[in-house]
C-alpha cells in the first residue's frame, strides 16, 4: 500500500502542474483580448470624435445646417452620446461593434476622406448667400470637384449605412447601433450639403452661362449694324444703281454706232469682261460684312485696352487718385469688378514670368475683404497696394 501511494503523488503533481498551465494560458489569452479591445475603444472614440469635428465644419453653413435639419440631427449631441455609449460598453458589445467595422477596410481614415470632399465647402470668406438664381447669383462656395465630392461622401455614408444595417437589433447589441447609427448620421449629413451645394452651384452657374449668350447674341445683332446704317446703305446702293442705268444707256447709245463701225465683236467682249471686272471689285471691296465686324472688333479691343490703361495709371498713382468711377462697382456704373481683374491679372502675368511681386495678394485679400463690406474707396486703396506690389520696382512695396 506504501508503494502504491508513493507512485500516485507524482501523477498527482503532474495534473496540479498541468492545470495551472491551461490557467496560465486562458489568463493571457483573456489579457490579450482585453488589450485589443480597450485599443478599439480608443480607436472608435477618436474616429467619432474626427467625424463630429466634420459634421460642424458643415454645420455651421446654411446648407449644413438645413442638411442635419432634415436628417433631424444635432451632430454635437449625437457624437456625444456616441462617445459615452462606446466607453461603457461591456467586452462583449465592444466584439459586436469590433466585427461590424471590420468590413469596411480603412474605416479610420473616413473623417480624412469626408475632410477633404467638404474642404471647398466652407471658404476662407464663408459661404455666401444665395437671393435668387438668375443672372446675378451667387454661387457660393460650391465643391472642388463638383459631383465627384458628393459621391465620395456618399460612398462612406452608404458603407455606415450597410454596417448598421448589419448589426442584429436586439439588447446587448444596442449601444453598438447608437454608435453606427451616429457615424452615418455624421457621413450622411455631410453627403446631403455637398450635393445640395453641387445643385445650387450648377444652377447659378447655368443661369449666368444663359445670360451670358443672350447679352453677347443681342450684342452681335444689335450693335453691330443698326437698322438706320442699313438704310443709309440701301440709300446709297439706290443711287449707285441709278448712275450705273444711266451709264448703260449712255454706252449702249454710243457703242451702237461704235460696234457697227469701228470695233469688232472681239473687242466689244473684252470691254464687258474689263468692265464686269471692275464693277465686281468695286461691289465686293467697299465694306463686306467681315470687314465691317473686324473693324468693330478692332474698335472694342482698342476702347478696352484705353480703358485698362487709364485705370492702370491711376493705380501707379497710390496717393492721388481722382477717378470715381474706377472706386465704384458695376451697380452703381463703375470699375471696381474691371479693377479687380486688372490687378489680378497684372499679378499673374508677374509671376508667370518669375518676378517678384511681394505682398500683392496679401493686399488684394484685404481689397476684396473692404469690398465686401462696401468699403468701395478703401476696396480701391487695397487693390492699388496690391498692383503697386506687383508692378512697382523690384517686386514693389513690402
């Protein structure tokens, strides 16, 4: 009996050693769970955290504002609560939010993407309102790529949207719908501004591009020849056709007698042609309608380039100017738009060819600020700051 019970306390030791390994091992393999969740958790609350600092960029815009509007959102709140579920949620609620997420590759780089489709959304100088669409609206910000930022956000809302959806609804899974629910929220408010934006902008610009045609076809056929220029023409061609009867008939009296005596049929027909010659060049070089529009163009481009020059010179004038109409804009029949563009393309046109020109769209920022405002004159000072920069000796003013 002594030596039956001396082998068994070895295979006693064994078991007590064995089982103390499968704890060993299940403590680490639950450790490691915790660890990789409590890393998730951290991920998940900074991805919502990103999301909602997108969602009020947006917000903070009419069109942002009246997109969460209509999805009856508050972006602040909804991350919020979004936030709070997330961080108490048990192990096992954190593993169904896990798994949701992990069928969209990349779901952390989400704020990244919907930033930069909504970066042209909201401008240095606002979003600007919109009274009516027609030819003088005012398209506000509109998208960098147009519909394209639209279908991005699109993109990550309809993939938020399909992990929601694939969360069961039931009690431990609640949290986790909150969570989900609140990031497509996020990325579908943001998709509903962009195309509401893209909508508006495409409109205006249509109206304008309508406006645009109309004015210049009225301009083509209106201004170029008028009805009286028309008649005066027609009254001189009357008269022109008189003499030619006249002469006609004169030569045909003369040339009955000349043609019977002293010219052959030979001669006769290469007078006609000679005179038929003559005549052709004479209708057909006096004013063709080609003519009479390079002429006009020529006139418009001539008139342009006198009025550029004009505004150019009282720009180089920093401290002296006397023109009115250059510090007035279009609505009260001025140049300030015309200005503008002058300075523009003067800065432009300096860099294209790598000179220097300092401050100038420093200055030009603060004339187009001033303009804004109404601050028509001090607009003006600004602008001519700004081509000074440009044009002046060595990159002009600092």
């Amino acid at each position: 009996m002594m030596s039956i019970k001396g082998k068994g306390r070895p295979a006693r030791a064994g078991i007590v050693a064995c089982l103390s390994t499968v704890a060993a091992v299940l403590l680490l393999s639950g450790a490691a769970q915790a660890s990789s969740q409590d890393k998730f958790e951290k991920q998940f609350v900074s991805y919502l955290s990103e999301m909602g600092k997108v969602a009020a960029s947006l917000e903070a815009t009419p069109a942002g504002n009246a997109a969460f509007d209509q999805l009856g959102m508050d972006p602040a709140r909804g991350t919020a609560r979004a936030r709070l579920e997330v961080k108490s949620m048990s192990s096992a609620e954190l593993a169904v939010l896990r798994q949701a997420f992990s069928t969209i590759p990349g779901w952390r780089d989400q704020p990244d993407v919907l930033r930069k489709a909504v970066s042209g959304a909201v401008g240095k100088r606002g979003a600007r309102r919109l009274k009516a669409v027609g030819p003088d609206c005012d398209p506000g910000p509109g998208t960098p790529l147009g519909i394209t930022d639209f279908y991005i956000a699109a993109g990550v809302a309809l993939g938020l949207e399909a992990v929601h959806e694939a969360i069961p609804d039931d009690i431990l899974t609640s949290p986790a719908q909150i969570a989900a629910a609140t990031a497509w929220g996020l990325a579908a408010g943001a998709a509903l501004t962009l195309e509401g934006l893209n909508a508006v902008e495409a409109e205006c610009n249509d109206a304008k591009l309508e406006d645009f045609i109309r004015t210049n076809l009225d301009a083509k056929v209106s201004s170029r020849v008028s009805q009286t220029t028309f008649n005066a023409f027609e009254t001189k061609f009357d008269t022109f056709n008189t003499a030619f009867t006249t002469l006609s008939t004169l030569v045909n009296a003369r040339l009955d007698v000349a043609v019977s005596t002293r010219a052959s049929q030979v001669s006769l027909d290469s007078l006609t042609t000679f005179v038929n010659n003559r005549l052709d060049v004479a209708v057909s070089t006096r004013a063709s309608q080609a003519s009479v529009d390079a002429l006009a163009a020529t006139v418009d481009e001539q008139g342009a380039l006198a009025l550029r020059m004009a505004i150019e010179a009282d720009l180089a004038k920093p401290d002296s100017h006397h023109v009115a109409l250059f510090q007035l804009p279009a609505a009260q029949d001025g140049y300030l738009e015309l200005t503008r563009e002058i300075v523009v393309d003067t800065i432009a046109r300096m860099q294209a060819a790598g000179q220097p020109v300092g401050n100038a769209a420093k200055h030009l920022a603060s004339g187009d600020a001033a303009a804004d405002g109404g601050a028509y004159k001090r607009a003006y000072d600004w602008y001519a700051k700004a081509y000074g920069a440009a044009a002046g000796p060595g990159g002009g003013p600092s």
